[in-house]
C-alpha cells in the first residue's frame, strides 16, 4: 500500500533536531549558517539572546573591575576622563555658559565622583542598561528591513537570535582586548587600526580607524549571513545590506559624537 505524505508532514519527518546552546555556541565560530538555519528551522528561543547578552554583560563588567583595580591602569584612565571633562568645560566657559568658578567647582564635584565605587557602579548599571537596550533596538531594526524592506519572512525574535549569537564575537573581542590591556598595561582604543595609528584622541579620524576592526567585519559577516537565514533573503543581499547600515551608523556618528559606540 502506497503512502501519501504532504509537503509539510515531509519537512517536519526531515526536520534536524534543535541545536542545545552549547552547539549553537560553538556553532557561531565554526558553522554559522547550520546554526541560523537550524533557528530558522526549529524557531528562536529567549536562550538565544538573553545568555549572551549576560554574558557580555559580566566579561565588561569584570574587564572594567579588574582595569580600575589596577593603579596604574587606573591613573591613565582617571587622567583621560579629567581631561575629556576640562576641555568640555573649557569650550562651555568659552561659550560664556558657566563661569570658571563653575567650572572648577564641576570638575571637583566630577573627581570625588569617580575617585570611588560611586563610579563603578555607575558605569555597570550604564553597562546593564545599554546592553539590552541596544539589543531589542537593533532587532526591531534588523526585523523591519529584513522583512519589510528585503521582503523577508521572519518573526522579530529571529532577529533577536540572530544578534545575540552574534554577540559571541564581540565577547571574543572583549576578552582579547582584556588580555592585551593587562599584559602592556596601557589602555588602548580596541582591536582596530587606532591601535597603531597615531591620532588625537576623540578626533574624527581616531573614530574611523577605531572602526577599522577584523571583528567588527567578522561580525557584521555572520549578522548577515544569519539574517539572510532566518528571513530567508539572498546571502550577498542580506550581508551588503548589514554593512549599508554600518557605513551609515558611521557616517552619521561622526557628526553626531554621542553616538559614538558599538551596531
């Protein structure tokens, strides 16, 4: 007797089992596609981005523990923000918006704010903050042109996944860079270009090379590569369309310094 199957009770039947996150981890580095096609495939779980994104949050955390518990490491960093701190106030002062009584007095206020924990404490709960802010405004982002611009078929939480795994990457970059900083005992401006070129600090062009990272492209790679899985787009449509994003976060960030930090 002949048995009849429909299309769908034949994909369930050929369907490859859910990865656990373990696999999905180490699938990141070595098979990124299996990974996201699995996802695709099975659905996303929360286990996707919110492990990640915890564990960002504690390597930043401790990486920013274990700089300002180190005096000489904390000397150049507490230099670097008393020095960012004056000549903002010197422009405002130039400005004629606060006096240099006022300023003398923010910068006094501004050093016993940082001489403690006040400030650790502060920076981790910004760290916290921004981490899953960033998250959930990315993947609202990486879902509405994924699905209505490249006409992809895709829930928003796919577009969480996505980034979170992705997140593994930067995790990598994080420990790296942490490794680095305690071995020449120097805080330096990332694993980039700006690391080896000499240029003003907070100058456009330190921005651009800061930019200028092996990680960040191995990043954006698997961001759209796993995109283009998920949503079921072109694999070169999804990737150009992730570095498009890139370039114009970039360009934009410098005219607008406050917008300076990681897509």
């Amino acid at each position: 007797m002949t048995e009849n199957y429909t299309q769908s009770e034949l994909e369930v039947s050929t369907s490859p089992e859910p990865l656990s996150f373990i696999d999905k981890l180490t699938g990141i580095f070595t098979e990124p596609s299996k990974v996201f096609e699995n996802i695709r495939i099975n659905g996303p779980k929360t286990s996707d981005w919110v492990i990640p994104i915890l564990i960002s949050i504690v390597i930043s955390i401790f990486t920013s523990w274990i700089i300002m518990s180190n005096p000489d490491l904390k000397v150049e960093v507490d230099a670097k923000q008393k020095k960012a701190t004056e000549e903002r106030l010197d422009k405002l002062v130039k400005e004629g918006k606060i006096t240099e009584q006022q300023k003398e007095e923010q910068l006094e206020q501004m050093e016993k704010l940082t001489s403690g924990m006040t400030m650790l404490i502060i920076q981790w709960i910004g760290i916290i903050v921004f981490s899953f802010v960033i998250a959930f405004l990315l993947a609202l982002i990486y879902w509405l042109v994924w699905v209505f611009i490249l006409k992809g078929n895709g829930t928003y939480n796919h577009a969480l996944s996505v980034y979170g795994l992705s997140i593994f990457i930067t995790i990598l970059e994080s420990i790296l860079f942490a490794v680095l900083v305690l071995l020449f005992v120097k805080i330096i401006p990332g694993i980039s270009l700006a690391a080896v070129v000499d240029a003003q600090e907070g100058s456009v062009t330190r921005f651009i090379l800061s930019k200028i990272n092996p990680f960040t492209f191995w990043w954006l790679y698997v961001l759209g590569a796993g995109l283009s899985k998920v949503y079921e787009v072109n694999k070169i449509k999804s990737i150009i369309s992730i570095v498009l994003m890139w370039l114009i976060y970039v360009v934009i960030a410098v005219f607008v310094p406050v917008l300076r930090f990681g897509l």
